[in-house]
C-alpha cells in the first residue's frame, strides 16, 4: 500500500506554524526589558523589644498593564515577608511568613487611582500613577517579631519579594498573562542577613 503526502499541503503547515511562533515569540523581544519590577533596599531594626522592617519597593508597570488600569481593571500585588533561621545541620526553620496585599485600580470617574492595603484596609486616592505606584512602593514599620524570638550569636536571614498576582485577573485575560511577558510584573527575593 502506498502512501501519499501532499507536500505542498506539509509546506504551507510548516510556515503557518513558523509565522504563529513568531508572533508569539515577538513581544518577548520588544518589551522583555519595560517592565521593572524589584525590591531595592531592606530596613530591619530593633525597637523597644521589637523588629521593624522597612522596604522600598520599585514598580515600573508595562504598557500593557498600564492599558488594563485605564480600561478599570484592578491589579494586585502581594508582598512576601519571610524570616528564616538558617541552621549549619538542619534545614533552615521558617519564623515569619505572611503577606502584604495591594490592589491599585484606575477609577474613570474621579480620574485617580486607588490604592488599597488589603491586609489593613487602608485606602488612598492619588491623582497620578506614579504617585499611585510611589504610595505602593514605600512599606513602613511593621513589626515582624520580638526581640525573644531570635537567638543570640545564630544566623537569620529576612526576605521581601512582591508578586503579582495574575489569578485576579478577569478569566478572559489570565491565559495571556502567562505567556505574554508584559504580564511579568514579580520581584526577585531580596534577602538581608540579621543577627542578633
């Protein structure tokens, strides 16, 4: 029995499938590097008993992103707030683990953005995103641990990361937030070392 293949058929799959993956692979060269997103510094200090920490945090947001705030999608972030104990013969031990939750949203109406602390409820309007997004930026005082929690003489390490969180987005969106990277809108960890 013979077989048969149109290659004139195989042909014209292999430059639609060529033309797809260039379409898709495109906006990872055009924009990989517009977006910037990164904890710059960490402040971690001991008052009356207890461990503040202060971070600044950078967001420079896609166009894409800055699209779907004009258009009253809201955006959130969660800002990652670890102390681990790092142990010589152990694997390290986790003492603090929790988040800090934002959502900055454009409202047309007012012509402001919102940023909301979602883990304090504190709210506030601004007229610009920058503003917006400086506002979000700057996490101030919050008291991590007491001073008993850590052990003199050992080795403890803090961490602070934001991540975006593309599961708030409307479902029509979330599948391109995956493989666009106008979508990657997350830190690295930013770790300190601390000791007591």
């Amino acid at each position: 029995m013979r077989v048969f293949v149109n290659t004139n058929r195989l042909l014209s799959i292999g430059i639609w499938i060529a033309v797809l993956a260039g379409l898709l692979a495109r906006p990872a060269f055009l924009h990989a590097d517009e977006s910037k997103i990164e904890v710059r510094s960490i402040d971690f200090a001991l008052r009356d008993g207890q461990y503040y920490l202060s971070a600044d945090i950078h967001y420079q947001l896609t166009q894409t992103a800055r699209e779907a705030l004009q258009k009253g999608i809201p955006l959130y972030w969660d800002v990652l707030i670890k102390v681990v104990h790092e142990r010589a013969w152990l694997w390290n031990k986790t003492l603090v683990d929790f988040k800090i939750r934002y959502r900055i949203q454009y409202h047309a109406l007012l012509n402001n953005y919102r940023v909301t602390n979602i883990t304090s409820s504190d709210s506030t309007s601004y007229a610009s995103l920058s503003e917006a997004l400086a506002g979000m930026s700057a996490i101030r005082n919050i008291a991590v641990l007491n001073e008993d929690d850590l052990v003199e003489d050992e080795s403890y390490q803090v961490g602070v990361k934001t991540r975006f969180d593309r599961e708030a987005l409307p479902l029509p969106l979330r599948p391109a937030t995956y493989i666009n990277p106008q979508w990657y809108l997350s830190s690295d960890w930013l770790q300190w070392p601390v000791q007591k």
